[in-house]
C-alpha cells in the first residue's frame, strides 16, 4: 500500500453543495493518491521430455487507485487538469487476470524452437468517489486549470485478449537467423456514463460555455488481427556485427452490432448499426542495425540503427477510430 501527497491539492469545504460554484479547500483535509495492488502468481514448469520444456503461468491481480486527482484520460477536458477530490475517479480493476502456457524445445545444438499461449481478462472501472449527488455539476475554471464539484463522465470496461507467439532460432558461433510469428486478437467492451448530463466552463467565477453528453453509450470492439511475422539475421565479422530484419504486420478489428438507446438529454436516440469493418492494415518494415569495436578489446562500440515500427492499436485510438458509435455526435 502506497500513499502520496499532491501539493495544493484539498478536499472541498463545499463538498455535495449544489448551491456553490467556486472550489474553496479545505486546508486542513490535504488529498492524497492511495492505491494498493493485490497480486497472487503461481508459475509451473515441467521437463516434458528430455528436449522439451512447459510451462504455466497464473497471475489473478485487483488493482485500487483512490482518488486519481491529476485526469490524464482527456475524458472530461482536453489536457492534464488539477482535480478537487470529487472530480478525481474512483479508479479500480476488481480482476486482471493472466493465463501462460509456453513451451522450449532445442532440436539439435544448433536448432531452438520455442512459443507460448496466453488468455488476459480484465475490468478497469472509474467510477464516482463514494457520496457524490447526482446534483453536482462538473466544473473546469479556465484561469486555473482545476476541476471541482464532480466529474464529467465514467467508464466501464471489461476486456478479453489472446495471444499466441512462435519461433525458430538456428545459432553458430558467429551467425544467428530467426523467424518467428505472433497474432493478438480479443473484444472490448465499454460504458461510458455519467451522474450529470452538462458540465459548465468558467473563467475565473465567469461561465462561458456549457457541455451538454447524450450519455449513457455502450460500444464494442472486435480486433481479429494484431499479426505480426519476421525474419531477422545477425553476423559478426571480426569487429562487426550486422543485424538485418524484416517484419510484416496486419492489423484487423471489426465492430459487432450495436445499439444506443434513449439519453436524459436524447429521449428518442435509437440508433441500430450491423455488423460493421473496421480496418485491415499491412505493413512491411524493415529492421536494420550495426554495432563496431573500434579497437578490438570488447570496451567500446559505436552502434547505428534504422528500424520502422507501426501504431500499437487501442480502443480509443486505432482499434476504435472507425466505431459507428464513436462518429456520432454524443456531446
């Protein structure tokens, strides 16, 4: 268990008060980040054969973070904004949960083959501090970058992801080549809510702008495809070692069939979209690098690399950018 102090960061004398609009600190109740991880692993390995090895992995973790006082998540303004108490989340994944097979084999002195398998479930939840009316409404003051009162919006994200991975490694004394393939695929899932539809926007006590959500929405994401194969060689030349790869890449998601309903601020939303495409990307990269021992006593190297990496794919990001439900206007 860990606790930190923010600096100027107090919990608010106004706390559930909807008739105040301005954040007045209580100095003496300092805010601090408490979180605790709980973590629980047990790892098997079995010599299945004389040149085979397996290997199992449980990892089973909850996760707290009480309150998150500095928002990074964009989801309620643009930026990093200091956060009162009651704008900062609740933020928790009651289960991450890991499972590992994997398995080594060297077929001859020269010849290694090796892979794994691997499930992941997890639930990352933001939900409002404990005692929140619903009466509160979120408040950014520009002229000081806090929010207070309440926050925007919450989420709800439960996640399921597999992974498989396999490789073929030949290795001489001064030559290795290895190829290998792997694929990432699984769904998502989320809610984002809220306890107030509006939020207001101050400059120094004066409103200049209200945002109006069509919350509750609930979208899906199906990635098919994070695949990946590649060849790599590596030689050393006297004081040189080259190193040559190349990668393919395709990335793959598509969305289920979905359904909005009905808002506070939307009664008659009623939106059905089919299943829809999302993308499907190739890519082929190259992997190229050098390392030189300039004088030949293994203490100095000058090293040079040119490589070519591609987007990691995420919910908000790749994986979600062509999700029906994401393009409409839901604020």
């Amino acid at each position: 268990i860990s606790s930190r102090q923010m600096a100027d960061q107090f919990y608010s004398k106004s706390f559930n008060n909807p008739a105040v609009w301005t954040y007045d600190p209580d100095l003496s109740r300092p805010v601090s980040n408490d979180s605790d991880v709980n973590d629980g692993r047990l790892r098997l390995t079995l010599q299945a054969a004389p040149k085979v090895k397996v290997g199992g992995l449980y990892v089973q973790q909850t996760a707290r973070n009480w309150p998150s006082i500095l928002d990074m998540t964009g989801t309620a303004a643009a930026g990093t904004n200091l956060l009162a108490y009651e704008s900062g989340p609740y933020h928790y994944f009651p289960v991450e949960r890991q499972v590992t097979a994997d398995m080594t084999s060297p077929l001859t002195n020269r010849l290694l083959i090796d892979g794994a398998v691997k499930s992941t479930y997890e639930r990352a939840i933001r939900d409002p501090v404990p005692g929140l009316s619903p009466a509160m409404v979120n408040v950014l003051d520009q002229a000081t970058g806090r929010q207070y009162r309440a926050r925007a919006s919450y989420i709800n994200r439960p996640s399921t992801v597999y992974f498989y991975r396999a490789s073929l490694s030949y290795i001489t004394g001064a030559h290795a080549f290895k190829v290998g393939l792997g694929d990432v695929f699984g769904q998502t899932n989320e809610r984002d809510w809220d306890l107030n539809p509006v939020s207001y926007r101050l400059n120094n006590g004066v409103p200049n702008q209200i945002t109006m959500r069509a919350f509750p929405i609930d979208f899906h994401v199906d990635v098919n495809h994070g695949f990946g194969a590649y060849v790599q060689d590596r030689w050393t030349i006297d004081r040189l070692t080259l190193n040559a790869g190349l990668r393919y890449d395709w990335f793959k998601n598509t969305f289920p069939a979905q359904t909005i309903g009905p808002a506070t601020l939307a009664p008659a939303r009623d939106f059905r979209f089919p299943d829809t495409e999302g993308l499907s990307l190739h890519d082929l990269n190259p992997k190229l690098s050098a390392a030189y021992d300039p004088w030949g006593d293994g203490r100095t190297a000058v090293k040079v690399s040119l490589n070519r990496y591609v987007e990691a794919y995420s919910v908000g990001g790749l994986a979600g950018s062509r999700n029906p439900i994401n393009r409409l206007a839901n604020s």
